[in-house]
C-alpha cells in the first residue's frame, strides 16, 4: 500500500540502492536501460536542469516538484512561462498530451501511474497572479542594490554610507521612498558626512536617485515594503505532509531581467543566513529552483559570482538544494558548475563551432557509459528524453543514461484565472500578506524633522516681530522729536541715499520672501542637518 502511495505521488520504489522515497525520474524499456532515480539523501548536493527550447525542462522540472512535494519537501520555482501553475491541480485523460503520458508511464515501467493535485501557494511581486512577495530595502542591502541599480564603485560607496547613516540614527529603510528621502538629506549634508565617511558627490547622489526612479517604473516599488516575506511560510507542509510548491508569478517580471535575478539572489542569501546549520538531513528543508540562470550571470562583478559560488558550496550544509534551469550549461560558471551534482541533460542542438565545443565540454563533465557516446546522446534525444546522471550512494556521481522522463500527476500546462483565485482566496498566507503596511519610517522621520525646523525657524520669525511691535521700539523706529511741549511727528518721507535705491529694494524683497513660505522652505533645507537629533 505504501508503494502505491509513492507510485501515486511520483515516487517509485527501487532495490536496495534506493530507498522507496527516492524520486523517481524516469528511463526503463528496451531503449533507456535502468530507471533513474534522484536520492533524496543527496538532493542537497544541487542540480541542473538544461537544454535547448522546447525539449522538455519545463515538464522535468514540474516532475521534481511533484517527487519533492510528495516526500514532504518545500518547493520554491519561479514560474517565467505561466506553465506551472497546473501543479494546483490533477491531470486528466481528456487533455490532448496526457494520453501519450499514459502510454510512456506504461513503457517505462511505472505502474499504478495516476493523476493528483499537490498544495500549492501563489506568489507574485504586483500581487496580480499571487500573494504579493516583498522584502524591506534594508533586508536586501547595499551590494544587491547597488548590483540591481548599475552602481559605479563610488556610487555604491555613497549608497554604503547612506545604509551606514539609517543604521545609527535609527531609521529604518523599508521601502524606496525611504532610500529616496534619505539619498536627500545625504546629499544636503554632504560636507558634514565627508569629514567622518569620504567625498560624497552631489553629481553621484542625483545619479542614484535616477536610477532609483527607473528601477521604480519597472515595478520595483512593490517589491520593497511590508509586510515583509518571512522564509519560514516558503517551507510549510499540508496536513497530509506534503510540503507547498511555492510558485512566483515570474513572466511579467522578465520583462525586467535584473531585478528577478537580484531577487532571487537576495531571496538565496536570506535562506543561507537564516537558516541553521543541519549537516547531511535525511532529506532537504527547502529545494530552490532557479529558472533562466544565466540572467544571474549575465555581466555580474566577480564580487557577485563570488558570493553565488559561496552560497552554492554552504548553503547544503543548512539542508537547502538549488537546482538551475537554463538552456546551456555553459551559461554557468565552472567554479558553480561544479558544485551541482544531480544532472538532468535535454537535447543541445549544435549548428555553430561555438555550439559543438559547448556540446563536447557538456558531455565530458558525465561519467561515461560504455553503451554510448554521451555526445551523441546530448545531440539526438528527442522532446522528453534526457541524459542524466544523478548521486549514488557516498555521493558518487551515476553513470549517464538516456532517460525517458515520466509524465507528470498534475496538469500540464496553467491553470484557469477562476481556480487559480479559488486557491488564493484558500490560502493562509491572503490574511497575512495581501495588505500593505505603512509604518513609520526613514521618509517619516526626516519629513517631521524637516517640519521641526521649519516651525521653530518661524518661531523665531514670528518672535522677532513681536519684539518690533512693542511701543518703545515702535517710537524709536519712528523717529521721534522732543521739542520740550509736545512731540513732532516727522510725515516727509527720508530722502533716498545715491546708490542704496537698487540694494534697499532687493534687501526688502528677500525679507518679505523669508518671512513667507518659500523662506520657510530655504531655512528647512538649510537647518535640517542641525534638527539631526531631535
């Protein structure tokens, strides 16, 4: 009965190589040799999932998910098609592939093959196809912004010091209208700032502060905010103990490819400093699926290679698997590359001597089969089909096989907008994230320290007035006359000194000007500096 449950979940059994909640991919029949199965034991040894458009990562991909889910383990995958939302929901026969799906499940021997829906969670960053997914500008950092911004290493410097500034004067940096009025102030008391942190550039602050505004008007602004997403509601389980496939909404946010690189970078780096230390788990915590994975790579400073290759080596010790989807593995750094040892290999095509090199540099990095040139194999596998080589016991890595991949339990392909809101409307996390939270932070803080100085600085206006209004500061600006019986008033009006004409009519408007709002504006910008601490 237990085997059936498997079989029914996407999991098969095997012989003692294998533990009956090892994940089963595929292969068997006459064609393929033996069945591949990924072991769960070392999944957090990472993968890869690559080949060309249209040769099947998508399905593969969406089998994983299943095979994890079924044994309990969270999934996190971004969803850049709109593809993988059928996870929410069981196949069906009726469907135009679902019939040829029944006929491979046969061919490559797993039995009791059948339909199922996993639990599954809706995310997107404008809360259009999910549950909005946000973090605070604090949480993300200076070196990510300054990578997702295009920072010069000055400009980062000066984004460093501000970061620096939030820090010890308490304001917290929640979203970008808080950087934005802090970048302000930095820039108004930059010669205050630069004795203590270095030059900070008027021309490089005002460089930020557009950059900032393009990163707005990509959508940016929903990212940054509160509530802010907390990990441990991507690694919840059902009540049957199926763990959630956490699904991003992810095709309206490649049309800006940096910033879901960077968020899926910061999202990484958040689970591998959170996380505790667990060693070799039974199986993961978290399985990380990171789709179009050259974006990550794409022109980053050796300084984020760096850190990916970091996270890459440690973060399994914290029972986090990452698997990178991506149509070449070159696309990959070698350093990354060879940190990810479950691959799953669809067909490459090779049309250029570019292509061919690429090709023979992916078959070498497989442990031979004599049964065929893996070469050979990467080049002809069809739709489905894949070269694949997955962890056997201590770690070692199999020998490629071509590979049959199983067909998918749930739907292949979306979704309907109709069960897609049902599932939302079910979810736990609607309460808890669908609303925005605005609490006080930097931008408060520095507008009611700006408004601060400005009543005090028309205190002080409204007090000097009224010290000129008193009687005997009246009479002595009149100019009074004693003459001994009375007092004479002078009515002509005193001649205009040759040359104080042009000077006294200007001196006059700038005393009106301050004693109005636009000198209450002047004196703000320039006091806010001194009203720092209160």
């Amino acid at each position: 009965m237990l085997a059936r449950h498997f079989a029914r979940c996407g999991v098969a059994q095997k012989d003692d190589e294998y533990v009956t909640n090892d994940i089963f991919i595929g292969g068997g029949g006459v064609d393929y040799g033996t069945q591949q199965f990924l072991n769960i034991g070392y999944a957090n040894r990472h993968g890869l999932i690559a080949g060309a458009t249209g040769t099947g990562k998508t399905v593969t991909l969406q089998i994983l998910a299943e095979g994890f889910s079924a044994q309990g383990v969270p999934v996190f995958l971004s969803d850049v098609k709109g593809d993988l939302s059928g996870l929410a929901s069981a196949g069906s026969d009726t469907h135009k592939l679902h019939g040829p799906f029944t006929e491979r499940a046969e061919k490559i021997g797993f039995e009791d093959f059948a339909y199922a829906s996993f639990p599954v969670a809706f995310w997107d960053m404008f809360g259009e196809q999910g549950h909005p997914v946000r973090t605070t500008v604090s949480e993300m950092g200076p070196l990510l912004l300054a990578q997702l911004l295009g920072l010069s290493e000055a400009q980062e410097g000066i984004l460093n010091i501000a970061f620096r500034v939030a820090d010890e004067d308490g304001m917290p940096l929640l979203d970008l209208k808080d950087l934005q009025a802090l970048l302000v102030w930095v820039g108004e008391n930059a010669s205050t700032l630069a004795l203590r942190y270095g030059n900070v550039s008027a021309a490089s602050v005002g460089t930020i502060q557009r950059r900032l505004l393009v990163l707005e008007n990509q959508g940016a602004a929903d990212l940054f905010g509160e509530p802010a997403l907390e990990l441990a509601d991507l690694m919840r389980t059902d009540s049957d103990g199926r763990g959630f496939i956490n699904i991003l909404a992810a095709d309206k946010l490649m049309s800006s490819p940096k910033l879901y690189a960077t968020f899926l970078l910061w999202l990484l780096s958040e689970l591998f400093e959170e996380l505790p230390e667990v060693g070799d788990p039974d199986k993961p915590k978290l399985v990380f699926f990171f789709d179009e994975a050259h974006l990550l790579f794409d022109d980053a400073p050796k300084a984020l290679v760096d850190k990916v290759e970091q996270v890459a080596r440690l973060i399994r010790s914290k029972g986090v698997g990452v698997y990178f989807i991506t149509q070449n593995p070159a696309d990959v750094p070698d350093d990354i590359l060879g940190q990810l040892g479950n691959r799953i290999q669809h067909a490459l095509r090779a049309f250029t001597a570019k292509d061919r090199k690429e090709l023979r540099m992916a078959a070498q990095t497989y442990r031979e089969n004599p049964r065929f040139e893996t070469e050979e194999a990467i080049r002809e596998v069809g739709v489905g089909e894949a070269v694949t080589s997955m962890l056997m016991k201590k770690g070692v890595p199999g020998v490629v096989e071509r590979t049959l991949i199983r067909p998918p339990s749930s739907q292949l392909g979306p979704i309907d907008d109709a069960t897609r809101a049902v599932v939302m409307a079910q979810s736990a996390m609607a309460k808890k994230y669908d609303t925005r939270l605005d609490r006080e932070s930097a931008f408060e803080i520095l507008a009611k320290r700006a408004d601060d100085a400005a009543k005090a600085a028309a205190k002080a206006e409204d007090e000097a007035e009224a010290e000129e209004a008193t009687p005997a500061l009246r009479e002595f600006n009149a100019a009074r006359r004693y003459a001994g019986k009375g007092v004479e008033r002078s009515t002509s009006k005193p001649a205009a000194k040759k040359g104080d004409s042009f000077g006294g009519a200007i001196a006059s408007v700038v005393i009106k000007e301050l004693k109005g709002t636009t000198g209450r504006r002047i004196v703000r910008g320039i006091l806010g500096g001194l009203f720092k601490g209160r």
